[in-house]
C-alpha cells in the first residue's frame, strides 16, 4: 500500500528507491541533524528525516499490530503526525521515544477502530438491516403530535 507520496518500506533496511539507509552512529548523527534543521524551519530537510525514521516506524508498526497492512496504515499516520509536530519537538526525551509514543499512539487507534467496526457491513435494505429499525415513532410523527 503506498499513500501520501512516500516510498512504501520492503522491510530489508531499504526503501523500495533503492537507496540504503545508514546504519548506527552515522544514523543517529544525521538525524539529528536533520531534526535541527526541521526545528529551524528548513522545509527541505523534512522529507529526508522522515525516509530515515520509516524503517524504525515500520518495524515498530510490525511488532505492535503485526500485519503488514496494518503496519503500513501506522505508519502512514505516524509520518504525517511526525511532519506536522517535528517543529515543535522539545527534545525532553531522545527523538526514538517519541516517535514510538505517536505510532504507539496510532496502533492502539487502528486496534480500536478494528474491534468496534462491524464484522459484516450489511446492506441498508436487507433483512437484517431492517431488524435494527427502532419501532419508535420517528422526528416527523413525534413534531405532528406536538402540533396537532
């Protein structure tokens, strides 16, 4: 599933561009640097921040929701989430908890949402539907009655 513009992770430490993402203290530097450039408003580097961080989202997503589709719709949330806040991150904990609280924050939305959607989405004239109609007067007959 790819949405928003972003380059959908293949889960192998690559993005499907092709292009390898850097490994440890390399990593850690970089987005730093980035961050630092995001809070002073250089639009420019938000984009490469959040291609670093979408493999450590990604495979938070997996290990919390556990499917791939669900995973990638985390991940998603969490990257508009992150480009609309990144500004304002004060840096009172390390950036990684953070950004494992927002997509933390958006598994436990998605379980929600699952569990109270309806297994079976019926249609607005079948039987079954029809079952859920309260035997209730509706708005029109109750205002008639005032009126009358």
């Amino acid at each position: 599933m790819k949405r928003a513009g972003l380059e959908a992770h293949t889960g192998t430490g690559r993005v499907q561009s092709g292009t390898t993402m850097p490994r440890g203290e390399d990593l850690a530097a970089e987005q730093d640097a980035l961050l630092a450039a995001v809070q002073r408003g250089e639009q420019d580097a938000l984009e490469p921040l959040l291609k670093l961080l979408q493999p450590q989202i990604y495979r938070f997503g997996m290990r919390v929701c556990s499917h791939p589709d669900d995973a990638q719709d985390v991940l998603q949330e969490t990257m508009i989430t992150l480009a609309r806040r990144l500004r304002e991150f004060r840096g009172g904990s390390a950036l990684s908890t953070y950004i494992y609280s927002v997509t933390r924050s958006h598994c436990l939305k998605n379980r929600r949402r699952r569990k109270s959607a309806p297994a079976v989405l019926a249609p607005i004239d079948s039987s079954h539907a029809q079952e859920l109609v309260s035997p209730a007067p509706g708005p029109d007959a109750v205002l008639e009655r005032k009126e009358a």
